[in-house]
C-alpha cells in the first residue's frame, strides 16, 4: 500500500514539474510586420514608376516670322488656330487675317498634308467664290525642339491648278485639298511685306497640348 502511494505521489511531482518548465521557457520573437505599401500619390521623385503630369495646354502662341521655333515634348502637340494672310494677291495688299475672312464669306482651313514622328506638312487654305489660295508649312521635331517654315504657295480655280477658267475650287475634305495642291498652279510666296507679289502667311496662330 505504500508502494503504491509513494508511486503516486512521484508521478504527481513529474507533472508539475514539466508543467513548470514549460512555462518557464523562453518568448518566441514576433514576426515584425510587412512594410507599407507605397501610395499611388507618393512623391514622383522617390516613385520611379509614377507617371509624370501631362504637359499644359497652351493657347494663343503665334509665329510672327516666315520661321520660328518653340520646345515641345511631342510634334503631336502642336495644333495650328488661324493666320493672317498678305501679298498683292490678297485683300489688296492689306493684310487681312482668317477671322476677317470669315466674316467677309471666305472660309479659312488648315489640312494635314503628311505626318511622321519627326515632321508634319500642312496646307494653309483660303477658299474665296473662285479660288483655292493655299500656303503649305512644315513642323519638324529634333530633340525637344520643334520647327516652324513656310515653303510654297500655289492656288486652283478659274484657270489655276488644271481647272477651267470659270471653274470654281470648291475643295473642302483634306483628300480633295491635297489634290487640289498636287495639281496647283505655282504662285510667289509673299514673306517680307504686304506688297510682296503672290501671298503668303503673314502670322500663324497656334496651339501647344490642347
């Protein structure tokens, strides 16, 4: 009988004592949490993937000269508003700009002759009841500058650009006033004063990111 206590007795000490050193035992570290994840609003500049703004819409720039330059991150910016035109071959010698035109009946157009990343071509047209006045100018891009320059003019209509003598150039698609260029017949650039012969573009308005 007391065998069989004192086997009890140790077994009960066993218990405790693991239980005890079990509690004893050391804290396992915790596991620190997951840094931030970084906001869409997060600083450009410590971002390196943040997309940049777009660059800002410009209004009411203009070319005053036959050539002027301007910078410009993409060539697909530039948009041109309107012109004044002068020559002998326009409004008398006065200079006269699109919006007067207008007014007077005349439309007033700009068409896209080619494109390519690096250069545009574009067609300046003043549409009267008879004629098809037209002054083509080039953009070209190289690096962040972009490059403006009159090269030609020529007209269609009553005579000109192939047409009958009291045909009138009624072109108004970009497709057709491009054939009406191709066909064109030459007139003299007007590019220094008003009293230049032929015609030319005395200003051009424009647009940058609109």
């Amino acid at each position: 009988m007391m065998i069989v206590f004192i086997l009890v007795v140790v077994c009960c000490l066993s218990v405790v004592a693991g239980a005890f050193i079990g509690a004893s035992g050391e804290t396992p570290t915790p596991t620190p949490p997951p840094p931030p994840t970084p906001t869409p609003e997060q600083d450009p500049e410590q971002d390196p993937v943040a997309t940049p703004p777009p660059p800002p819409c410009e209004r009411d720039k203009s070319f005053t000269e036959q050539t002027g330059s301007f910078e410009c991150e993409s060539i697909e910016g530039f948009k041109p508003e309107s012109a004044t035109w002068w020559g002998t071959w326009i409004n008398s010698s006065v200079p006269v700009s699109s919006a007067e035109a207008e007014a007077a009946g005349m439309s007033h157009t700009f068409h896209e002759l080619s494109s390519s990343a690096n250069e545009k071509k574009y067609i300046a047209m003043r549409k009267t009841d008879q004629h098809c006045k037209m002054v083509q100018f080039d953009i070209t891009k190289e690096g962040n500058t972009c490059s403006y320059k009159i090269n030609d003019a020529g007209y269609a209509g009553y005579g000109g650009g192939g047409m009958g003598a009291e045909e009138a150039c009624t072109a108004t698609t970009d497709a057709e006033v491009i054939a009406k260029w191709n066909a064109k017949t030459h007139a003299d650039s007007a590019r220094t004063a008003a009293t230049d012969g032929g015609y030319g573009l005395k200003s051009l308005g424009y647009s940058l990111n609109c």
